[in-house]
C-alpha cells in the first residue's frame, strides 16, 4: 500500500496557494491547508479539503502538525502587500519573519522533509538589467523585500543548525486567475477590471517601465517540482522576458471585447 504524502500549504486559499493546491491534488498528494482569510477566499478551495482558519503567527499551528503530521511544508501565506509595508513594516515584519520562523520552528521538531518558501524577486530592489540571476546583489527598496530576505536567510540557518531541507522560491510578477489588485502582479487585475468598466486605468511614469510576469499555473508547477528537486537552493521563477507597462496595457486591450478605449 502506498501512503498518500500530505503537504501543508499555507495560504492555500490565495490566489497562488489555490492553484498550488489544485495541482498537488492533480498530481496525488493530500494537501492540507492554513489560512487566516485575510486575502483568501474559500471559494478558491476545492471541496473535502482540510482548512484550519488560522493565523500563521497562531501558537494553535502546532496542533495542526501534530494532528495532520505533514511531509512537506509549502509557505505561501505572507503579507505581499509593498505599500502596506511602507506604511507598516512593524505588521509585514510580523507576519512574515515571525510567521515564518513558527513554521520552521514546528518543521523542525516535527521533522519535516522539506520547506518550501515563496519569496519574491523584490529582494533584488531596482535593477538596470531585467535578466535578474539568482547571484544578483540583494538590495530591497521596500520593508516587503527586507522581512521576505530575512525570512530566507533564518531558512538557510534552520537547514544549517538543524538539517531542515528547503527549496526557497523567488517569484516575479505573477498573474492569472484568481488574482486580485494586491501584490506585486495586481497591475493585471486592475488594468482588466478597469478595462472591463470602460474605464482608463491610471499608469505612473512614462509606462516604459518593465516588468517580468509569470503566469501563476507555471509558479503552481514550480513548487510542485520543488518538492522533489532543488534541494536547498534559491531559484527565480520568471520567464526572463521584459514587458512595458504599455505593452502590458496595449495587449490587454487588445484581448478586451467592446468598444474601443482610448490609448495612452
């Protein structure tokens, strides 16, 4: 008989961590899920999922382990948010330092076989060259990519101290179904959502600023693979390709049915 591996995914029920959910289900794991709901939706969640409403900062978390037993750790829930941590670095450095420090701490005594970390590119801050490597100078430019680096480094010393096997992902603008304004990718929502109302969206700057953006079942896939391969390695999740934030508006309209709308 061959046991089914159970993979808790926090966050499971954002926009990511729903489809990451969707493709371990595909591809035959048990995923079990913490989420708050602060930006979740249950609505994302499959129905006879397991989900404990939970706040990752919760000293509850430790009887989800001891209940449910995991293999693998899948770390999703963050706050990603880069204006609010601007505004609040106190609340991002809280949820996701600490956040992440009490899962490693409970991986840790429940020996589990790998953490997988959902970081982000903003840890590089503005770079003149967008074929952004992994060997790049960190230098973040938002309290965001500080807490999420720091976050990195406490999961290279856990596998360090304690043996804790990882594979720490950063993520460049992910975009696709689900999403909504927030985050780092949102400029697609929102640029859809405006479109959709005949509305013109607001573009700061010239609009010939880039971005990298990834498709979020590509990213969904990406940690799937993690949990078999990159062992304790950082690996960015791009498609390498730089796009205007005028091209990104041009192409949009071009998908979009209806009357015409004015361009920039």
């Amino acid at each position: 008989m061959i046991l089914m591996k159970i993979v808790l995914v926090t966050g499971g029920a954002s926009f990511i961590g729903s489809h990451i959910v969707d493709l371990l289900l595909k591809t035959g794991y048990e995923p079990i899920i913490i989420d708050n709901l602060s930006t979740g939706e249950k609505e994302n969640i499959p129905k006879n999922i397991t989900m404990y409403k939970m706040d990752i900062l919760s000293s509850e978390v430790i009887n989800v382990f001891s209940k449910e037993k995991p293999d693998y750790v899948i770390h999703q829930a963050a706050q990603v948010d880069v204006t609010r941590s601007m505004k609040s670095p106190l609340t991002d450095a809280s949820v996701n330092i600490m956040g992440t420090l009490n899962l490693l701490k409970y991986c840790k005594t429940f020996k589990i076989k790998k953490f997988i970390y959902a970081s982000t590119s903003a840890v590089y801050g503005n770079t003149s060259d967008c074929s952004i490597t992994e060997y790049f100078p960190i230098q973040p430019i938002s309290y965001y990519g500080v807490s999420k680096h720091s976050s990195e480094l406490y999961i290279k010393l856990f596998h360090h101290q304690y043996h804790l096997p990882y594979t720490i992902l950063r993520y460049a603008n992910v975009y696709g179904p689900r999403q909504t304004p927030k985050g780092e990718g949102g400029v697609i929502s929102i640029f859809i959502k405006k479109l959709l109302k005949s509305e013109i969206p607001i573009i700061f700057g010239d609009g010939n600023q880039t971005r990298d953006f990834i498709y979020v079942k590509d990213v969904a896939n990406a940690n799937i693979r993690s949990l078999s391969y990159g062992d304790n390695k950082v690996i960015n999740i791009s498609r390498n390709e730089k796009v205007t934030i005028n091209e990104l508006y041009h192409k949009i309209i071009s998908l979009i049915p209806g009357p015409s709308i004015p361009s920039y």
